[in-house]
C-alpha cells in the first residue's frame, strides 16, 4: 500500500517557480503546516532571490528590503533547496517537472507592463517605469539601457507607488542616492541628470489616487525639492468628498496635499507637479524622440456602480517634456503550458489552484501565488496571506492526490537533470557567497551593498568560492 503523502515515508515533494516574497511566504507556510514533512525546490530566473524586493523596492526604502532576513530563515531548512540561474519556460520545462513533483506553485510575479495606448507611445525617451525601476535596481535585463537625462522636464504617468519611487529617483540629489544600493551605473547618469522638473498625471482625482501617504509625504521632505498641487485638483467633487468619510488613506493624502498648497514660494532647484484629472493623449515626437506630450483635462462622472470614471473635458496643454515613464500597470507573462489569462495578465485559478480557462477545470497538482495570481497590487505583506490560503488549498487537496511515483522522488534527480542540461544553477549558498561580497564592496563605500549587475559576473564571483548544497 503507497504511504500517505507529506510524511516521513513519502514527503510531499513541491517546485516552487520564482524566489520573489510570494515564493517566500509560501515556503514558509508550507513547512508551518502541522502534519506535513515537504521538501521544497525553489526555481528562480537569476542566481539573486528575493524578486522585486531586490529588483522593484527603491533604493531609498532600505528598511523595506530587511524583510528578506525573514526568507533567509526560511531558506535554513534542510528540507529547502534552490536553483537560481534556470528560467522555467527556458532552462526546464513544465513537463520534466510534472514526473518530479506532487505540486508545482507559479509564483513569477508580473513581469511585463501596461501600455497607454495612444499615437506616439513607443518613441525613444517613452518608456515603461518597469525598465527604469529594473535600471536603476541593477536589473541583468535593463543594465545596459541607456536614458538621456539631459531634458530638463519629465512626465510620469499613473499615481501609484511605483510612479512615486520613479518621480522621487529623478529628482532626489543623487548624492543622497549615493550612499543607497542602488546601481552604480544609475548613480553615474543621475549624477550627470539634468530633469529638473517632474510631472506627476493622474487621470482620477487625488481621492482616487493610489499611492499611499507616507510616499506622498517624502516629497515634502526631500532636500531641494518643491513640491506644486494645482488647488483646482483639490476642489473635491461631492462623490469624492464622500469617499473620504471611509477612506483613511485618500483622507491622509487630501491632507498632506492641502498642505504642500500652503508653499507659494517655489524656490528650490528641482520640481514635482502633481497634476491629478489629467490624462495622457499623444506623445509628439522630433527626429524620433519624445518632445512634448499633449494633456487632456478630466472631470470624474459617477458611474451606474458607484464608482467614478475620468471623463476628458476637451481641454488640452501641451507638456513641454523630453522623457516619458508610463507606470499604468504592471502584467504577467505567459509561462509556457501554463495556462493564462491575457484579459487580466494572470494565470487562472480558483483559490490558487491553476485551472484551464475554457473548460474551468484544475489542473492537477498546479498552483500559484503572489502577482501572478491576483495581479499586480499589494505590497510585500500582502503576499502573505495570499500565499497561506494557496498552501491551505495544497493541503486539503493532498488526500485526493496519488502522488509521483516512488521511483521518482529522489532529491538527487533534478540535480542530475539540471547538470545533463548543462545549467549553471546558483544554490543558496552560492547566493550568500555573492551576497558577502556585494555587502563587503558596499562596506567600503558606507553604502548597504554594491550590486553585481551582470549574470556572468555574478556566477563568476560565486565560482571563485564555490561550497555545495547538502
Ligand atoms: C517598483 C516597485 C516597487 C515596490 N516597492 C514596494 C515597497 O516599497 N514596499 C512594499 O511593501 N512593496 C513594494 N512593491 C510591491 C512588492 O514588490 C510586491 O508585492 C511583491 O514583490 C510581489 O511578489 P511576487 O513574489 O508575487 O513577485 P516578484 O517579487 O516579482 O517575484 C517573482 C519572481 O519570479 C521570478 N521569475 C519570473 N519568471 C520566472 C521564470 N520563468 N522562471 C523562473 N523564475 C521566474 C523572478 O525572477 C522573481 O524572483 C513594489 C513593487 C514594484 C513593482
């Protein structure tokens, strides 16, 4: 008789897809279920964990970043093993994992973005905020890129968190920057920058806005910087007065706005304007590169639902800027034989079990969490206990399971067909070897760490001083 699944006998064997904290939380509360000895491979695209924690968060949000301290416990469990340096899709596919584990979670995040969709939109000096975030955070993919600060006037589209951290990097004094990790080819180019003014547009009004009120205040205290509201914006519609009533957020936001009205003077090098109800139209290019974008003023139109739609008015300017970062959205992308949901950028599923969109049906032992289940919102904490309620579905799904066979459940095989494939695959050892380095390099310069940028490099600093995973 086969033993049940997530004991000693016949440990649950699970592949994680992707080291972001969705991967993370998951692990965790995998290894926190009473009852059940699993044994977890974490897969992930660069020899660096930790997603979007190392690669999204800004570089001036430090203390945000020592929640990785949290996935290092994590990852001290013997039951833990990782593979960093193999693209699922790339390096190993869906169907050589099936035979090796009982469940598989997707946790790749959203790795692409949005798009305005209006005329001009792809000319060089328009670009997505997701290939900036990733340049200025030693991205390997965006490392190389190359953005002409030499405007002196930029515009940032959309109002959540991620176009704050972009607006805030351009006009922060990049001496401040310099004792942060950011990357060091980054820090090169702002120190040359000359942006001086930033534009901040959101299409709703400042109730709607989405970026949270701690962001929103350190602009007031950046150093050299003016922060401009246009008091029109703040003139609250009757729905949005109402909405602050339940609002704790939008209401803190409303206030601190209100107060950076009080400033008449605008003395300071550097400028953000925040321009609410204003949406982007057409991106108007010379010799094909960006030279203005043209501006359409909103009005909010309450909908059948309640909620409030922008509504353009007819009433245009154009914003004399240089460089355009659109931050609308961030998107998955479809893993190969996984299913996807292209409407909403996810992979489909039902309490974070994968399902096939046409016929609504589960498939077998495939889950997924984080972004890439719900989407790209929330910040690092959310991904908790969305991650709990996936591993809870893993769980009450296991008695139905059969289970891989027997004679595929050693640990060993996947090293062996890694190796057979040739890959370089970083373990987490491997990692803190490049992780003491970047912090000694960083050491030096009074700064958290300095970043490897590039794979190559990365993999050849850990090879210097190779230790095996056990
Ligand atoms: C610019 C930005 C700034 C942010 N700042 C903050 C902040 O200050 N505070 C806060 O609380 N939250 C912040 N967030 C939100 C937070 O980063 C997310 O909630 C969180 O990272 C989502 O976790 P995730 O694990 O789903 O995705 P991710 O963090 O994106 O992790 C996905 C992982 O999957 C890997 N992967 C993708 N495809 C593959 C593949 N095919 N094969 C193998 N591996 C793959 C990636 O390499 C990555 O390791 C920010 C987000 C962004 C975009």
């Amino acid at each position: 008789m086969e033993q049940t699944l997530g004991t000693a006998a016949r440990p649950l064997r699970v592949a994680i897809i992707g080291a972001g904290p969705a991967a993370f939380y998951a692990v965790d509360a995998l290894f926190k279920q009473p009852n059940l000895l699993c044994q977890v491979d974490m897969f992930n695209r660069f020899p660096t964990p930790y997603g979007l924690v190392r690669e999204g968060v800004a570089p001036d949000h430090e203390s945000i970043k020592t929640v990785t301290r949290v996935y290092d416990k994590t990852a001290t469990n013997p039951n833990f093993r990782y593979f960093g340096n193999v693209t699922f899709g790339k390096d190993v596919h869906l169907d050589e994992l099936l035979p090796l584990y009982d469940q598989i979670i997707y946790a790749v995040g959203a790795q692409s973005d949005r798009r305005m969709g209006i005329p001009g939109e792809d000319l060089a000096g328009s670009y997505p905020a997701t290939i900036f975030v990733g340049w200025y955070n030693g991205h390997p993919d965006y490392r190389d890129l190359t953005f002409d600060l030499s405007c002196e006037r930029v515009a940032v589209v959309g109002n959540g968190n991620v176009a704050m951290d972009v607006a805030r990097i351009l006009v922060t004094d990049p001496e401040a920057l310099a004792a942060t990790d950011i990357a060091d080819h980054a820090l090169q180019a702002l120190r040359q920058s000359k942006v001086k003014e930033v534009y901040l547009l959101g299409r709703r009004g400042p109730v709607q806005a989405s970026f949270t009120n701690p962001e929103l205040k350190e602009f007031g205290e950046l150093e050299g910087v003016d922060v401009v509201v246009d008091p029109r914006d703040l003139e609250l519609d009757p729905a949005s007065e109402e909405a602050l009533l339940t609002d704790k957020n939008a209401t803190r936001n409303v206030t601190t706005l209100r107060r950076y009205l009080e400033n008449t003077e605008y003395t300071r090098p550097r400028k953000v304007f925040f321009k609410f109800l204003t949406s982007p139209v057409e991106v108007f290019g010379k010799d094909g590169r960006v030279s203005g974008l043209k501006v359409e003023r909103n009005r909010l139109e309450v909908q059948n639902d309640g909620t409030l739609r922008a509504k353009g008015t007819g009433q245009t300017e154009v914003l004399d800027v240089g460089l355009i970062f659109r931050s609308v959205g961030y998107r998955g992308v479809a893993l190969n034989g996984v299913p996807f949901d292209e409407k909403t950028g996810t992979i489909p599923n039902v309490a974070g079990r994968v399902i096939n969109l046409a016929t609504g049906e589960q498939q077998a032992g495939q889950y997924v969490v984080g972004w890439a289940k719900r989407g790209p919102s929330g910040i690092i904490g959310t991904n908790k206990p969305d991650s709990l309620s996936t591993v809870q579905s893993m769980v009450a799904d296991l008695a139905e399971m059969p289970g891989i066979a027997d004679s595929k459940r050693d640990r060993a095989l996947i090293e062996q067909l890694l190796k057979d494939k040739g890959l370089d695959y970083v373990t987490f050892p491997d990692w803190q070897v490049l992780n003491e380095h970047e912090i000694g390099l960083g050491k030096a310069q009074n700064r958290p760490r300095v970043k490897c940028t590039r794979v190559d490099e990365m993999l050849e600093i850990i090879r210097q001083r190779a230790t095996p995973q056990s």
